[in-house]
C-alpha cells in the first residue's frame, strides 16, 4: 500500500523553499512548478501554504501541517 504523502505545508519562520523541499524529499524545481504564486523563491512568509506534492488527478486536496 502507497504512503499517503502531504499536499502542502505551511511555512514557519526560518524555513525557506530548498529546506522545504529537502524535507519533502522533491526539488526545488518541482516546488516552484507546483506554486505558480511564488514570484520569488527567495521571499516567503511565515503563514505562507505551499503545495509540497504533486496536484492530485482527482479526490480530496489532502492536509497540510506544520513541522517542528
């Protein structure tokens, strides 16, 4: 059985997009082509959700959470 992957995640301070994406196990690429509203990689905010996962073809979105 697949393990369930998180859609998304909710910046805390201190993050920013490559340790984001570390912590997904994705790259930093496929971060930016999953959130087209990220203008500039380098300024994100705490608060901020960002997709983590690649869309969904179809169901529910998923959760999101907040790390540690």
């Amino acid at each position: 059985m697949a393990k369930t992957r998180t859609q998304f995640y909710v910046v805390k301070r201190g993050d920013n997009l490559t340790k984001i994406a570390r912590m997904h196990h994705v790259t930093l690429d496929e971060i930016l082509e999953w959130n087209p509203q990220i203008e500039n990689p380098d300024l994100i905010h705490p608060g901020d959700r960002i997709r983590v996962a690649p869309p969904r073809e179809a169901g529910g979105e998923g959760g999101e959470y907040q790390s540690e």
